[in-house]
C-alpha cells in the first residue's frame, strides 16, 4: 500500500491503532486538501538531496505532510530538515525522532509560501544503511487548475 500511495502522491503513514484516529485529523482530509507537490525520495545513511522546486500558485499557508520512514517501528530515523529558498523567501521544517505523531511515521506543519518558485533541500539522518522511501507533499486550501503528475 505504501508503494501505491507513493506513485499515486497519496501518503502511505504508519501509525498505531490506538491512534489512528488523532493522526487522521492531522492528514489533509479537511483543511488543505489539494495536493500541489509531491516527491517521493529514496534515502540512506546521511546526507542531502536537492528535490524539485516548489511553485505555489498564490501566496498562502501550505501544510507539509513528511513519512520519514517507510516501515515501523522508527528504528533508524533520526532526524531531517526540509528547506525552501528563493530571493524573496525562506524558510524549514525539521523533524527529530521525538517529534512524529504518537510513535508514527507521519509530521505534518502548515507554513506561509509566497507566489514565487522555491529551491527545495533535503538534510537527513538515518541510523543505518537501509533504503527508504520518503513522501513529501505540500497541500493547499486553494484548488489547483492542473492535476500534478503520478510518479512512476
């Protein structure tokens, strides 16, 4: 199901049952919910990836959605940063271990983006060697006019 949600720019988040419920008022079901980018990245180790650039259709808030692993339990992610930069705007959203919601695989955080196109930066940090697969998506409150593109 993650490999689906991946190629189809859906979010495929690991979470307990036991809070399924909480997390699922966190997913872009009722506020922000026009996806309008969306990456899937394979990571390692450490290190940083440039990923495409963001080019939000109107100056507004945005919700960034992350799984910062593929699988549970959270056993090798450590930490990741998030950064978007043009002339006129910048600005991050990092994640540590500790911060994924109720031991989960899944964070989310609304930011203020300007119309203007964004350099997008991946740091990260991960225990071990393992491959992972990464969802990154950016949603808004703001229909879009174009459908983005599946990933293959």
């Amino acid at each position: 199901m993650y490999s689906v949600a991946s190629k189809t720019n859906g979010m495929g988040a690991f979470e307990i049952d036991d809070t399924f419920y909480f997390v699922t008022l966190r997913f872009p079901l009722y506020q922000y919910l026009y996806p309008v980018y969306a990456t899937t990245i394979q990571v390692s180790g450490n290190g940083t990836k440039s990923l495409p650039d963001f080019c939000p259709s109107v100056s507004h808030y945005h919700n960034i959605a992350i799984t910062c692993q593929d699988h549970v339990p959270i056993d090798s992610f450590q930490n990741l940063n998030l950064r978007w930069s043009s002339p006129e705007d910048s600005g991050n959203f990092s994640i540590y271990s500790s911060d994924t919601l109720y031991g989960g695989t899944y964070k989310n955080d609304a930011f203020e983006f300007q119309n203007v196109d964004y350099k997008m930066i991946l740091e990260y940090n991960y225990s071990g060697q393992d491959v992972q697969n990464l969802q990154i998506r950016i949603y808004s409150e703001i229909p879009q006019s174009n459908w983005l593109p599946y990933s293959d």
